[in-house]
C-alpha cells in the first residue's frame, strides 16, 4: 500500500524515519529537537540491529538526516534534489566530520529512486567524505511499513489514504444530542427492518467478517436512533443528518478507486471525526455505531 508521505509535514516525516531507524538501528536512536539541525535529524551510537544487514551491521557513529519533497512523484535524479546534496547534506558532513561526530550516514527521502540513481549518489557520498553511506528513498521505506505495521498506526497514516472530506460537526452534534435524549424504550423493537444485506455487502465490496464480527454487534442500537431521528423536536437533527450522508457519499463516489473494501471507508471516516474532534474521544462507540448505521439503513454505500 501506497501512503501519500508528501502530505506529512516536516516534523511527522521525521519522526516516522526515527521510528523506523529504533528498529533496524536500535532504541538508542536519538532524535533532535525541531529548529537548525547541523545536518543531522537523529543519530545512533553503538552496534545497529540489523542494518545493513544482520550479518555485518554498522557499529560506529551513525548520522541521520530526513529530507521531505511535498512534490508528489518527486525523484531522487531531479535537479532540485542534487542541489540539495551538493548545497546542504555535503557541506553538514564534512563539519561533522571535522568535529569526529560521525561514521556512517543515512539519508531517507519520501522521493523515488531508481537502481542506477542509487549507486550514483552513493559513490558521490563516498567520493566526496569518505564516509559509508546508504540513501533510503521511498519503496525501501514502504517495504519497512509493511513489515513493521506499528508504525503506519503510530503515525496515523491511514488518515493519508483517503482524502473524504465534509463537514465533520454535524455528525459531532448529532452523536452529542443523541447520546443526551431520552428516548422511550417502548414499542422500540431490538431487530430493525429487514435489509437484503448480503447483496449489498457484495456490491459494496463490505467483507461477511467485518459485518458479522462489527456492524452486526450493533443492530441492536438502529431503532433507537431511528425513534431519535423521527422525533419532531430533533428535525434540525435529520437535517445535519440528512446533509451529511449526502456530503459522504458523493464524496466516495468520487474516492471510490482509493481503496478497496467498504470498512476501509468506515474505519477512515471514524478516524477522520475522532482525529478532529478530541472531546468524543469517550463516545467512540458511538461514533461507530452512527456509521455502521448509515451503511445498513442504505444511507451510505452502493444500493441496489
């Protein structure tokens, strides 16, 4: 999976490269504070983990620099990258070697590189400081979010995957007025309407795990915020509601190629009301709840 590292800012790129370099380097790994870096974002002293290899892994003074392009497709062989180099990191080398602070050097970048371009900035590197280098460009470091999937939740990656945008506090006000009504528990029945729900989940691409062990847990709410939506004195309620399924779906529509199963959908929107809106932290069921809801009153989603 793609992540869209070029809308991370500076800072989150940063810290995504130290926690990947705690991994292959070691927990010593020590970042910096933001501001003037003297060309170096983090660094590691002692024996590496398993970097380069676990077999011959570095042992020294290991210098790490994190260059961010919010260019999408930026490559390593574009000018703007070798000025870079040759203006910035070789310059911030040789003052670190003149104070003996460093042994080897890692260079990550969120940009595109090619085998030929690898070993061409390597030996400029070796050529011009004498110094063991590795540049570390973006499919190695998608390779290292697959294997170590922690980080991608760590960083909240998954907020770059789909970029579903509306209007976040109109839901927020609903699941707040919801959760302080006092709805009559009469005539409320535990099992909602029918739903040919299997046909939808196919259309949907909505996988039977993700019903049975997710959605279908939460049934047992739907009547109730049926009651809360029908009742007149909330029609400012069914209003907000109305505009936000109508905002959310033409917004996957458009989306629809960005992902593959529809709970991939549903996870982002939660994440997306959670992220802005802190103080539902403590109703995050709820917040569930209201779009599995959506999805199984046909709200949301493809229908027949």
């Amino acid at each position: 999976m793609r992540y869209p590292l070029e809308n991370l800012t500076d800072k989150e790129f940063e810290d995504l490269v130290a926690l990947i370099c705690e991994q292959i380097l070691g927990m010593g790994t020590i970042v910096f504070s933001e501001g003037t870096d003297g060309g170096k974002d983090a660094r590691f002293n002692g024996k590496a983990n398993t970097f380069p290899s676990s077999t011959n892994p570095w042992n020294g003074k290991i210098i790490i620099q994190a260059k961010l392009c919010h260019r999408p497709n930026a490559s390593c062989s574009d000018s703007d990258f070798k000025g870079i180099i040759n203006n910035q990191v070789l310059p911030a080398i040789h003052k670190l070697q003149d104070k003996n602070e460093i042994d080897y050097y890692l260079l990550f970048t969120n940009r595109k590189l090619s085998g030929i371009q690898d070993t061409k900035i390597e030996d400029l590197f070796e050529y011009n400081t004498n110094i063991e280098n590795h540049l570390i460009a973006l499919e190695r470091i998608e390779l290292w979010l697959k294997e170590f999937p922690f980080i991608v939740k760590t960083m909240n990656l998954n907020k770059l995957l789909l970029p579903i945008e509306f209007q976040e506090q109109d839901i927020k006000d609903i699941i707040i007025g919801f959760n302080n009504a006092d709805i009559k528990q009469s005539g409320l029945s535990e099992i909602p309407k029918s739903r040919d729900i299997s046909n939808k989940n196919e259309i949907n691409n909505l996988s039977k795990d993700y019903f049975d062990n997710s959605i279908k847990k939460n049934l047992i709410h739907f009547e109730k915020i049926n009651r809360f939506l029908e009742e007149g004195i909330n029609i400012e309620f069914l209003r907000k509601y109305e505009n936000t399924i109508a905002d959310i779906n033409d917004e996957i529509l458009i989306h629809r190629q960005e992902y593959d199963r529809f709970e991939e959908v549903i996870n982002y929107l939660y994440q997306y009301i959670l992220v802005n809106n802190k103080d539902l932290n403590g109703k995050r069921a709820l917040i569930r709840i209201f779009f599995h809801y959506m999805y199984y009153n046909c709200d949301i989603g493809k229908n027949e």
